[in-house]
C-alpha cells in the first residue's frame, strides 16, 4: 500500500460543511472509491480521468442507477466492504449517512478520508453539496461548472400561470412528501401537488380506487407497473397521463437539469390543452394525451 499523506484534521467531513481538498499524493488528485449512488453521478462527471477507482453497485443496477448504464458501465464497482476498498486503496472514500459507524471507523483507521453525502432536499442544497464533494477532491472548477449547469436549468424552467393539479405516483403507488426534492420542483415547473391537498405526505400509499374516486387532472407515472399505468386509467378521458424516468428520481446534482428538462417538457404538452379543457380551438377532446418518456442521452463516461 503506498504511503499517503494524511491530515487528520480532514479525518472525516460531510459535504453539509465547508469542506477542503483532501492533501494529493505527490501532487495528483486524490483518488476515490464511491459507496454512494447519488456520488456516483457527480464524481463521474467531475473526477479527473483515473481518478474514480470505483463506484457503487447500485449505479449498475437499471433499477437504482441515477446516471446513464453505459456511463456507469466504465467504472469498477464495489459493494462496499472494507476489504473490497482496501484493495484499491483510495485517498478517498465517499458513502452516505448509513455506513455502520465500524465500517467509517476502519476507514479512518486505513487512513481513508471519509465524506458522507447526504439527501438533498431542494435544489440549492443540492448544488451546494456538488461545489463541497468536488472541492474536496480538489475537482472545485468541474463541480462549479456542474453548479452553474444546475442553475440555469432551473432558472429557465420556472412556470409562472395556473398550475395543473397533478399526481406523482412512484413505485408501489406511494407518493412524495411536499419537502421532497422532486416536490419542489413540481411546484415550480408548473404543477399542483393531488397528494399534498389530499393531506398525504412522503411515502404515503395511494391506491388507484382513491385515484379514481378523486381523480387529478394529470397523473405523472415514475416507475413501469401495472397499477400506475392501469387499463382503467386509460380509459378516463378527463385524465391526462405521462411517464418520468424513475432514474430522475433518485438524486440531485446532474439529475436535476434531466428532471426539470422531462417536467418542462411535460408542462408543456398539456398546456394548453388539457383533455378535459377542449381542444386548440375550444372544442372537446376525445382522445387521452400520452406524453411518451423521452430516451436518456448519451454519456460521455470515463474509463476507469
């Protein structure tokens, strides 16, 4: 194992806090296994070439990836195993708020910088935690390019008129909280939470007889199942329907501008018109709008 040099003031930091570059090895970037999806996507693209040894298992995972498969695809994975990160002996070691405090602490005892990425609960928390991870790899320019693309997504896709009362109904017909992030972007690109007014709050279930009872104008589906994509909801002309990539779901940072492209998008295509509102010259709809869920675009992953 080669010798690093270690600071141990930087012994562990969270990226909530002004964090510092961790000290390189004889002057290159520090390098850096990631136990943390939502890591995952910013470090991908913000490391330097070679300087992401590994990445999460989930970000190999169609199910709980938040970045492009093929860009995924380029980097090693790790379960997260003390002996699985000792073997590539990083300078870093980046997880999130549930690493059994024995894991953290052999970390540290190898030497290994620990930071810990927690949940972003809105957007500008979000970029703040990108500008930390990437300073404390001593990547600070890449993650402010990456702040600056998050703000301007969401600084163009700002909705201002009524808003669609919309259902956002994810996997097993839960529901998010009004204080999620994805909640507050809803909110700000143009749609009125159906869950929220109906007193529900994040991971609340509600089941698609409630739907019907009480049906919003638009159901926005985030995951491939049959409940929310039910024959029956076709078959109501007075909802309109669309898919979100459940993938947009999982994290913040690179994630953000997809997502806030995706509602926009979304946005857009019902208004006007909604079916239940007449058509483009004021006459009834008789046909449901299907917004089809647009294809990810191509990443640009680096290799190992």
């Amino acid at each position: 194992m080669r010798r690093r040099r270690w600071i141990p003031a930087f012994a562990a930091m969270t990226v909530a806090a002004c964090s510092e570059p961790v000290a390189p090895v004889s002057g290159e970037y520090p390098t850096i296994v990631s136990l943390n999806p939502c890591a995952d996507a910013i470090l991908a693209e913000v490391a330097a070439p070679g300087q992401l040894l590994a990445i999460s298992h989930y970000s190999h995972d169609p199910l709980g990836s938040s970045m492009p498969l093929d860009q995924a695809r380029a980097y090693r994975i790790t379960g997260g195993t003390v002996e699985e990160v000792l073997a590539l002996d990083p300078d870093v070691v980046v997880t999130g708020t549930f690493l059994p405090p024995a894991t953290r602490n052999a970390f540290e005892r190898l030497g290994m910088q620990v930071v810990t990425l927690g949940a972003a609960q809105d957007v500008a928390s979000s970029i703040e935690q990108v500008r930390a991870l990437a300073l404390a790899v001593d990547r600070a320019e890449q993650g402010e390019q990456m702040a600056s693309r998050i703000e301007q997504g969401w600084e163009v896709s700002a909705f201002e008129g009524d808003k669609v009362e919309t259902l956002f109904w994810q996997a097993d017909g839960v529901v998010a909280g009004p204080d999620s992030l994805i909640a507050r972007m809803l909110d700000y690109t143009g749609f009125a939470s159906h869950s929220a007014a109906q007193g529900l709050g994040q991971g609340a279930y509600l089941p698609l007889e409630r739907v019907l009872a009480d049906p919003p104008e638009l159901v926005i589906a985030a995951a491939d199942q049959r409940m929310l994509a039910h024959p029956v909801l076709r078959q109501q002309a007075d909802i309109a329907y669309a898919a979100f990539e459940p993938s947009l779901l999982f994290c913040g940072g690179p994630s953000i501008p997809r997502a806030l492209e995706r509602l926009k998008q979304i946005r857009e295509r019902v208004d006007p018109p909604l079916p239940f509102a007449g058509g483009a010259e004021g006459g009834p709809v008789t046909t449901r709008v299907e917004l089809p869920t647009p294809q990810p675009p191509p990443a640009s992953g680096r290799g190992r």
